[in-house]
C-alpha cells in the first residue's frame, strides 16, 4: 500500500508551506531545485520542517486542508514539538543519516 505525506517546508526566514503528495523525497527535491513554479520558488522554500504519513490520501488531503487552516502560531508549534532545531529533515536522504523515509 502507498504511503502519502502532508509536509510543511520553510526558508530562512520561517515562512510556511504545506503540501501532500505520494512521494515526499522527490517532492522536496521538486521544491529545492525550482522546478515547482510559484509561492516555494518565489520565497527560496527549501526546507523540510516536518512531515506526516498517512496510508490513505484522503486522509492526508484532510490533513493537508486541516493544517493549512491553522494559525500560523500552531503550525509553529507542531513543528517545533518534533523538529525543535528546524532541522532541515530531508539532509539524512542525503547520506547524512537515514537514506529513506522507510526507517521512520
């Protein structure tokens, strides 16, 4: 079965975006090269803050709509709860730990 992930990636200056897709480390190679036009190329989005998987895409749309109905303070707080150093997730993809989203 399919995994699918809501994420929220950043910049330097913390600004916030959500997305869900069905294959999160492509995805975020997608926003860290440009290739995505629009708001994440616009403002250098280049940051994996945090993310979620969810066995069924409905539900991870759900999430996705939940979360980006949020104030901006509780997107804040979700992040830190997990990723308190806003560690760039998506580093370990990158022989710097972990080489997949399978040993989460």
């Amino acid at each position: 079965m399919p995994d699918y992930y809501v994420y929220i990636m950043t910049n330097r200056s913390r600004s916030l975006y959500t997305g869900v897709t069905n294959d999160l480390e492509r995805r975020v190679q997608e926003h860290k090269q440009k290739l995505v036009p629009g708001f994440t190329s616009k403002y250098n989005i280049n940051t994996l803050a945090w993310y979620e998987t969810f066995s069924n895409v409905g539900q991870a749309i759900e999430g996705e709509k939940r979360i980006k109905g949020w104030s901006r303070l509780k997107k804040l707080a979700l992040i830190e709860a997990k990723n308190p150093h806003w560690e760039d997730l998506s580093d370990r993809w990158n022989g710097n730990g972990d080489s997949s989203l399978r040993s989460e």
